[in-house]
C-alpha cells in the first residue's frame, strides 16, 4: 500500500471548520479471550465517536463503529 503524500497539521485542523476521523482497529487479550474493537476517533476535538467490539473477526466491525460516530456525531 502507497503512503499518501498529505498530511493534516493540528493548528489547520483545529482553525479549520470541517473534523477528521481516524479508525483504529485492536485485539485485546482479556481473561484468555480475544476481543476484536474498533475505535472511531475526531482528530479535532480528540473525543471516540464510536466503537464496536467482537469476540471474532467480525467483517462488520468498523461499519458498525462508523455507524454509531455518525448517529452520536455533533458538528464541529
């Protein structure tokens, strides 16, 4: 996969009015048992919009995390 070129600085991201978001996909280990979470995350207010978690690879992970960002969302 190629490496995009743009990158978005935190002053112009903070005096801008749109936001950016960000996913982050992890597997923790708890009590012996994986758990599959997907974290959705505004890079301007630094708040988790949304979040999923699985006990399996559950395809429909980070869909369901998006999901719920968009429902909780508040325009910045």
């Amino acid at each position: 996969m190629r490496k995009p070129n743009t990158k978005i600085s935190v002053e112009a991201l903070k005096s801008s009015g749109e936001s950016a978001w960000v996913v982050d996909v992890a597997i923790i280990h708890s009590a012996g048992q994986p758990w599959h979470c997907a974290l959705v995350q505004d890079l301007k207010t630094q708040r988790v919009l949304g979040w999923a978690t699985a006990r399996d690879a559950d395809p429909t992970l980070v869909t369901r995390a998006v999901e719920r960002a968009c429902t909780r969302s508040v325009r910045t």
